[in-house]
C-alpha cells in the first residue's frame, strides 16, 4: 500500500526537520512517501507565500498529492478545507 504523508515543518531538513507546532505558520513541507510500511522517498517543499488566505494551504498540500496530514494542530477551518486529506493531531 502505498502513501503520501505531508508533515509542517520549522526547516528543511528532511526526516529531521523540527515539526512545526502551527500548522498555518509552517515554512516547509516534508513530504514522505511510505510504501508497504517503508520510506521510499522524502520531498521538502517550502511554503510559496508568506501570507495566505483560508484555504491555501489545504490546497498547497493537495497539489503535491499529499492522503495524510499529520500535524501537531489545526484550525478548524484548515480542516474543513482539508476534508479529502486525512488529518491526524497530536
């Protein structure tokens, strides 16, 4: 089975990358692609705008093909506009 994992990040450095504790403020993505329970490949992407309107970001993460979102929180607005991206807080 295979999955896109996109995860806010503070920096760029991949796997290592800080998580971002705000999902609307993170600078990057980390995007990892897990096939049959391995990593297959990591992407860092940085976040294209500095501000953004409700909606960008959900649709930022959609265009790089991302099924699951896993971050420390979100608004509910992030949420409602992410309803085709699974999202996991905590």
């Amino acid at each position: 089975m295979y999955m896109r994992i996109a995860i806010p990040a503070e920096d760029n450095r991949g796997l290592e990358s800080n998580v971002s504790r705000h999902f609307g403020r993170a600078e990057y993505f980390v995007f990892v692609d897990v096939e049959e329970g391995k990593t297959k490949n990591v992407e860092v992407v940085e976040v294209p705008f500095d501000e953004h309107s409700p909606g960008d970001l959900p649709n930022f993460i959609k265009e790089h093909n991302a099924e699951v979102v896993l971050a420390y929180g979100m608004g509910r607005r992030a949420i409602n506009e992410a309803m085709s991206v699974d999202t996991q807080e905590g």
